[in-house]
C-alpha cells in the first residue's frame, strides 16, 4: 500500500500516519522529496484497511497496490478452472453452448426449443422458471412448474438445465431442479443471494452487473468461492451505457481481461448484451474469437408470442447458422463443444 | 402504442399485424405513407406488451406512449405524497435530515455522533447493522445488536431511525428495531425483496440503483406500491460513470425529474454519491435549491477509525456549518425542517 | 510517481527500471517487501513521463502523484480568478448570468429577446452563429451576418456578447464582433483551435466536453492557460450518461471539484445539460447553491420556431421566475449578480 | 414522423399542431384514443423537424421515424462500398491490417517498424505527424517532417499511408504526403474539418468519438459524403465508460450494427479501444469475427522509448502471431487481405 500525503502536510500528520501503520504491526517506508511525501507499506495489505487512512488529515491518496480477490485470482490458482455441469466441461478448451428460452412457458413450447438447440449442438439447457421483471404487471414465471418442466425437458434431450435463483428462500427448491444455478445480473451484488449460494455443491453461473466492473464481478466471485463452492462460470452480458442502438453495450475485452486476472471460465451472453437478434450470431462468433469459454443464447421458435424478451429470441434456423461457424472458429482457437 | 413497420413490409406482414392487434380485442389505427407505413393503437396498452409485438417480421419499432408505472406516477395521485416517520414529516414542505454513521460500530461511537446530528439540527438517525460489502473479507456489520443499539441511542436522542435491509429473511427482525427500512442501490432490483418490504406498513428509503434510470427506479416503487405499502421516499444517490474524480455522479437533475413523473417525495444522498467529504456540503445546499425533499449525509467524528466508507464521512463540525446554510436555502425554497 | 512492478519481477527487471530513472537525472526510492516491489521517484516528474515506463517488462503499474496542470491548478493560484467581460465580472462573488437564444436568427427575434433576459437581470447576451449542428442538413448558423446582429442587438441592450468559435479560421472574424469567445463542448479537445484562441486576448467560455473528466477539462485549460491567455472561464453543460429521459447528464458536483482543483471561475449550463425546460430553473438554483460562479440558459419568445434547440429554451416569462429565486439563493451564499 | 400530445391537451392545441403541419404543405393523420391523442405526419419529414414541434404546448414526444442520416444509408446503397487506399482495397470481403507506431518518430525507427509489420502481413502503414494530446506538455508531433518520413518509409515498403488531420489549416499539406486521412475521435464532431474533407479526394478513416453513438458517427460521416467524398472507411476504437482497467470500452457490436444501418466499411483498433497490449490479439480477432473490414493496431519495436501511447503498443513479436491467427479466422470469414 502506498500513501500520498498532501503537499503541505506537516510533520505531525506525517507523524499521525506512521504510528497508525506501526499500531498494525507494519513496517511504514519514508521516502521525502521536493514536492511530497510518500509513505509504503510493506506488508500485509489486508491488515489495513485502505479506506480509513484516506479519512486522516494530511492524507491525499492512499493506493492499494495488492488485488482485493484472492481465491479468484490467477495467481492462487495458474491453470484454467474447469467446471462440470452434469456431463458438460466449461473451460480449458471446452465449450459451453448454453441456449433455450428466456422464460419456461410450458411443457410444449420448451420441448420444441430444446429439441431445436440440441440439434444444432448446445450442450446446456436454459429456461426461467422465477423471472426478475423490471415491471411488477409482466409474467414473472412459472415457479416450481416451470421448474419440473425444465429437469423433464432437459432428461428428455439428455441436457444438463440452468435456470436462476433471484432469492435465498428459492434456493432449495430451485437445486433439487437445476444442474446450474445462475444469478442474474441485477443480483450480482446481492450479497446474501451470493454467500447462500456459495455453500452450494451446485455449479453456478454468475453474471455481470449492469454497471459492475470487471474487479466488481471477481469480488462477487470471490464471495462465492470463500464460502466453499469452486464451481464457478462468470458470463460477460453487456453494461449500460450512453449508445441507444442496442440494449447493452457488450465489453468484449473483458473475456481476455478476466482470463488474465483469474482461472475462473468465462462465457458471453450476446442476447442480452444487445437485445438484437441482427447482431447475436457476429458476437457469438467473436466471443469464441476472443477466448470465450462459450456463449449463452435465447432462442424461441415464435419470438412474437414469447411471454419474456422476445425480441431478442434468436429463431432456431438463424441458432443453426451461428453454430455452424462457431464450430469452425472454435476449431481455429484450439476449442471444441463439450 | 405505435407500430412503425420496415420500409419494404409487406401487405401480409401488415396484415399480421393488424390480426395481432384485433385478436387482443384492440383498435389499430393505420396509416400509409410514402416512406412508411404506422399502426396507431388506440385502448388498453397494458393488454399489449411491446416486447412481443417487436419480434413480428416486418415491424422496426414500437413505441409505447403510456408510462409503465401507475401508482408512482403523477397522474395517480396529483399532490405530493408526505411520508411519516415516527413523528418526522417527509415531503410536502417538510425536509428529512438524514444522518448518523455509515454503519453502527458501537453503543458509544454511535451515541457520540446522533448527540451531534442532533444538535445540528438532523431529524432522522441512519446506522447500517447489515453492511452490503463489495469484499467478503470485509467488515459485515453487527446484526441484531447493531439494530438494538441503533434503536436504544435513537430513542435516546429522540430521533426515528433507519437502516438497511438486505435480505427477505431479515425484514422481520429489521422491523422489530427500524423506524423506516432502506434498500440499498445494489438491491432496487431485488425484487423479491422489493414485494416483501411491499407488505410491510414501515416506510421505506428506497435508494436508486448504480446505473437505475429515473424511470427503473420509478419501476421499483411501483413493485412495493403494488404490494400495499404507500409510505415510500425515493433516493438519488449517484450513478455511475467515467468521472474517476468521484465515487459516483450525482444526478441532480433526478430531483425535479421525480417530481414531474411521480408524486413520492425524494431525498439527496451526497455522501456516497460523490465519496468525497469536500463536495457533501456544496450538494447538499443543491440539493434542497434543487427542490429535494431532504439530505442523507454519513457522519463520524473520527472517520479515520470507522469500520466502513470512513473517508466519505462528515466531521460534526463541518455538519454544523452545511446545516447553518442549508436553512437558508430551504427558506427560500419554502420549506423546512420537520 | 511511484513505480509498482510485478509479483515476480526479475532482479534484471528492477535493475532496468533504476537505469532509466538515473539516466534522466532523478532518484530512486526501493522499497522491496514480500509481496511487491515498490519504486518511488523523487524529483521533478514532468522529466518522467508515466506512459512510457509503463511499457517497461515488469512494471505493473505507474502512478504518477503530481496533477498533470499547473497554470490552472489552485497551487498555482491560491485566490479565485476574477474574469471581466465587457464590465461585468465573473468569478469571486460576481456571478454571470450568460442568457439569450441557441442561434442567431435575426435582429428583430434577438431584439426582443435580449431586452426579455436584460430586464430579469440577466448581465451576458449569447447567441450562436456559427453553430455546430449534428446534421450536415440542419441550419448552420447565420455567419458574419449573425455575429454583426449579436454586436448590434448586445449594444442596445448594453450587454457583452458571447458566441462560439468553431474552426481557427473563423478567429480573427469573430475576436471582431465578440466580448467573449466561446469553445463549445464538440471542440473541447481541438487543440489546434485551444491554441488559437489561447493567443487570443478576448476571455474564453471553455464547456466542458461530453465524454470528458474534470481532469480533461482542466487539461484543455491548460492548454489555453499555456498560450498566454488567462481569461479563462469553465462551463459544466452534462455528460453523456445512459438515462435517457435528459438529453445529458449534469455533473452538478464538478462545480465545487472544480473549485478544489482550479482558481478558475465556473458556470453551470443548465440548458443542455438537461434539454427539458421544465428541469433547468431547478438546476440554475441548485448551481448557484453549488457554488459556481454563474449560469447559461438558453431562452426564446417562440421556441417552437427557433431554428436550433427550440425544445430546450425557457419562455421569458419563466426566465423572470428563475431569476427571483436565484437572486435570493445568491444572497444566502454571499454572491450577487454583477 | 408521430406526435404524441399529453393526456389532457386541449383541443385548441390540438388544433395549433394540425396548423403548423399543414403550413408546411403535409398531411397529418389525427388518432384520438381514451387515453392519448396521436398524430402521424406521412410525407417528406425532412420539412419538418423535430425539434421545434416538441416545443409546441401540449406536445409531449415527437418521434421522427426516418434515419436522418441518407448517403451513409444502406438504403441508399444496398451493396457494401469498397474504398480503394492506394493500391489496398477496404470492404467487400478484402480486409485492411493498418498497423504502425502511434506517433513517427525518426526514419530509422518507422523503417524498422515498417519492415516488421510488412513482413507480418500488415497493408497499410500508419503513424501520426500531428498528435492531438491531452496535456500540453507531451510531445506533438513532428509535423511536416513527419510526413515526409511516413511518406518515404511506406514507399520504401510499398505501403500505402495513412496520418491524422487535426485542423483543416493542415490538409493541403497533408493530402501532399498521404494516401488516406484520418479523422481523431476527439475531431469526430469538428463539423468544418469534416466538411473541408469532404472536398478532399483522399480516402478518409473516421474514428468514433468517445462519447459518440453508432448513429452520430453515420452522422459525421454524412457531413463528409454530403460534401462530396465517397472514399470513407469507420473506425470503432472504444468509448467512454465507467469500467476503469481498460482505457475505453471497445463496442464490438458496432461493427455488425454498422453493417445493418451503412454500407460503408469499418475497421476496429483495439489499441485504443483497450490501451493494453495483453487484450489486443483477442479483440483483433474477435473484430474479424464480428464482421469488421480491417484491423487498426499499433506497433513499436521499442514501446518503452516510444514518444507517444508506448504502454499499448503491441511488439513485432506478438503482431505476427496476431496475424497468423487472424489470417485463420479472415478464411472462416470469407475474407483475406487485400
């Protein structure tokens, strides 16, 4: 850690500071120049809070220099974590092809997309059964129905299921159902939704807030991890931002960015990043490009009578044509589907 | 409603379209131009959700003209809404004065400074016993304890008190305790929690989300309004953005913004929209010239030392001094303290 | 600055980072703990440029300790600037109430507005007439003919006049015409035009950019500051966000920011930050309350026929109304209209 | 174009609105529904513009139904435009691979480079004689030294050349050296540079503002093809965001929404876009996969001496593994170099 004092601070503050440090049984270094003082600390950074020193007087800057995620970062762990959903492997070199429907509608509908995607090749089967709508007026799932629809769907096309969990109490129910338990983005820093569900043995699917930053969706990881639960995928699904064109704006970057920062697999969800079926099949292709662990569409044979987020539903035909070139640029980055 | 269609939609994709409408027992209305052709729906827009219509073949956009939310909005309720907490009025003239520590720390930390907010002139104690944390290693909060302490030194000092409730399951105990019960900005969109405070009769400090537009926030309300519980005071608390020079940016322009859209009264929160103890008094001066119905500011007499957001804290004295010009303003404003 | 290299940098690595340092002159602090390795430069850093060492093998990262203006920077000028335009002052206590239409349209249409904004107090009459329009086929702005109306129309009223420079090479014809020359928010980093109008006498009205930091701001100062002009005066107008329902967003806390950092004056243009008429009396009370040094409001008799921005311009008759509070809340923070 | 009045407008208003349209020689077609009154204007909106209507009283949204921009159109052009950069052909299956250092520096430096790029497949060499920098202080070029340099270095390798125009004093001069003129995001909006330009026959490389929409830069993109100039190529190189570990935010589905909206081909520059050379390989290849016509990177042999931007310059090394795979994923795409 490195502290900046102002450029008048007088002995005293500086004083003030180092007792602070030694209080920690840390060993302050002292480097004074012309125009400032600054203070290093070498040592256990977690001792010290960074907040509080910054609250001192005399205080300009204080500049963590340690990572705030540990069991997340790539250095507690060097090789690439690969997560086992049922049969499926995401990660090192295998791909996830997470597709099906934004809502579980009913046991016809979802038999129909379920057959479709794993046809054209998704290995996991998505499908809501406890949707978080902006509007309390809109369709907000079939609960437990919805669930029991999925499990049978998902055994019928040998599929493992993912599905969300918007609330501790669902969690029970929602895991005797589901192969994976995914938090959405609104619940990303739901805190008590994360540790609850870090004491799962379930794989989860964590996506990225709506205005999280990478560091952000480690830290959310990390709450995950420290309660004991390793089997975790993060997904990149667009952030907001000012451009109106498209629903989010989807950080591409931030696959390579967190394949640096940790071992945790990574997949990318372009239907939700853009809201435009025009544009899902070119950042699925992308992502696999960028080093994606693989990529998260909705898909809906009648886009029109979806009862959630029908416009951004990919038509099966259109599944087909994206997966026919994801393969072929899988082949090129080294990868294949599960 | 209004349906634009594609340039070159065709004869069966408007036709489609007009079935749609029909089906749902709704009037189109058709237009054809030169360049385009547009379907006017005129009747219950509810019946018709947009999202669906958007995945016909043939149609571009379309344009809901009815505001999503009913029971927040303006048109519902023509006067401004007053909140009552304990004996405290908010809205309609009257301002909240919302201070105390980020979180309670302990009986005699917490008791110093309500005895300076007091004195300043606050009207409403604030004190988090269960901390939303960005870290999982870092200080949680007290608990129950945190709740009773808080609600002890309250009483004592005659003040109404609020806290944060982050979990469904917590709401019960937060009740036993809480004057008014807070939702914080990472859970505007936590909407099991929203339908649970919902059926609560506390009033509630609903704080807008980190990248929340005016009208998601609105969208909120309406989740607990719906559920029966009219005692709500909505909060602007920053948002995020590219400006590294403060912790968040305050949207001032959110104040008059509410008020023309909705008639729940709104409170400025300078304290962690900005981060920075040198810009909370001048923001909370805008805040009440901006027409706010009150201020939320974190206090600590020794920020240095408090367990969380420390360097974002006020000093007592410098509390004093934003309460001395604050005053003023709000009697130009013509309001007042409650 | 301080130099942070990497978890497992080599002894050659750190031995590399020393020798640049030395060779420009300055000195090395080494600061090796368990974890890291920390560099700290004492000396003069504007030898030392930060990106550069950046790219050195090993070096995580480069914290640069000193802000990168200094003509601009409140270090270098502890008392407020004090900038006069015409005879009206702008800056400590004197407030700028800059008022009139977006476009110069024609002498009758700015006659009467100008006598509109002069009897309600406002002391600046601004009118545009080159004008940076998105569209290649939106009015452009009436040229010479325009700047001659703004000179003639500000006279009668007894008014300085300010209006915007977009390209160097209208310099010399509006320097002619104007009391001061304005750099709008699209030309905020043309630097090529900064350094024009840096060699300029005529006082400056520098709006902030739409995607710019206060930082950035305060850079392109700088920049103008460094030609030899310091008749500078900052306009925060908003920055693009992603709420939609303003046309930017008013970063109301860049007002006191400013302050801290610079001795500069800064006003607050309500007008597009928030593009909604209903919004911007509001937001010129709160930015006086803020602090600044005054306020820019576009207003028109007839917006519906204005040629630029008519949606966005206040009708007189809610302009007067704007000024009687604004008076008021001057006077409670010790500031009056000059 | 559809004007939506407000719920209780008065037939006098409704009136007025009926009145100015028709003034202006169109048709309204008048929708009175229970809750709203709509009114859809069918024939030529470009007589009619948005703005002024919405200031109407009574009026609360205009919407305009028409793309505002028309040469940049793909309904203007169905087929995708090839721009022809000396003998390298951009668009329509044939990719650009612009690489080269940020700035030129001196002769022997640009050579070296050029050699390396040139042999790893790079087709057009880049480097700046003019550099728009934030501070003052930085370097800024070597002006027309620089050109000549650029001009002779790409010769030398049969490069054809492309460098930046900041103000429009400098395009006689650089249209001297140059093969292709780029436009700096900072001068996306400089509307007379643009238009000045637009009188240039040289091809024109238009970078996306920082702060700028897919639909503002089709926008600055009319200005130039309105005055006269077919030769245009886009270039998405990130935009402001909140997400503090990259320098900006690279927008990937820019480049298929372009695609959709503009005939005109568009390249993407990761270097900016990221500012981190550990990120550009992945985003070069994810652009290729996302449908981009070319690739913009930045190359220094020696990024630690590098004068300009060196941290997020890629070494020769690393380009030519870049392009390996690149090559790989242009052969998926149907596409190769020219």
């Amino acid at each position: 850690m490195i502290i900046v004092l102002r450029p008048n601070s007088s002995q005293a503050e500086i004083d003030h500071v180092l007792d602070r440090i030694k209080e920690l049984g840390l060993k302050p270094h002292l480097s004074q120049g012309e125009h400032r003082t600054i203070i290093g600390v070498i040592g256990d950074e977690n001792k010290l809070q960074a907040e509080p020193l910054q609250a001192i007087p005399g205080v300009e800057q204080v500049l963590p220099i340690m990572k705030p995620f540990k069991l997340a970062s790539r250095e507690f762990n060097k090789a690439d974590t690969v997560v086992a959903v049922g049969k499926v492997k995401v990660g090192g070199g295998s791909l996830a092809m997470i597709a099906g429907p934004c809502a579980v509608e009913s046991r016809e509908v979802l038999n129909e997309i379920a057959g479709h995607v794993k046809k054209a090749g998704a290995n996991i089967l998505r499908g809501g059964a406890f949707k978080p709508r902006t509007s309390p007026y809109s369709f907000q799932g079939l609960g437990e129905e919805g669930l029991k629809i999925l499990r049978d769907v998902g055994a019928r096309h040998d599929m493992p299921v993912v599905t969300e969990v918007m609330d501790p109490r669902q969690l029970p129910l929602v895991e005797k159902y589901a192969d994976m338990l995914q938090i959405g983005a609104r619940n990303m820093q739901n805190f008590d939704l994360l540790k609850e569900i870090g004491q799962s043995k379930k794989p989860v699917l964590l996506k990225r807030g709506m205005s999280a930053t990478v560091k952000d969706m480690l830290m959310s990881a990390e709450y995950i991890l420290s309660e004991g639960n390793p089997n975790l995928v993060l997904c990149e699904r667009g952030v907001r931002s000012f451009e109106d064109s498209t629903r989010n704006m989807l950080d591409m970057s931030a696959v390579p960015n967190v394949k640096g920062l940790s071992h945790l697999p990574i997949v990318v969800d372009p239907s939700h990043a853009t809201g435009r079926p025009d544009l899902i099949p070119s950042m699925a292709w992308a992502a696999v490009a960028a080093g994606a662990d693989g990529v998260h569409v909705e898909v809906h044979s009648c886009p029109e009578k979806a009862l959630s987020d029908g416009p951004q539903a990919l038509l099966p035909k259109r599944f087909e044509e994206l997966m026919d070139r994801l393969r072929r640029i899988a082949e090129v980055m080294g990868k294949s589907l599960s």
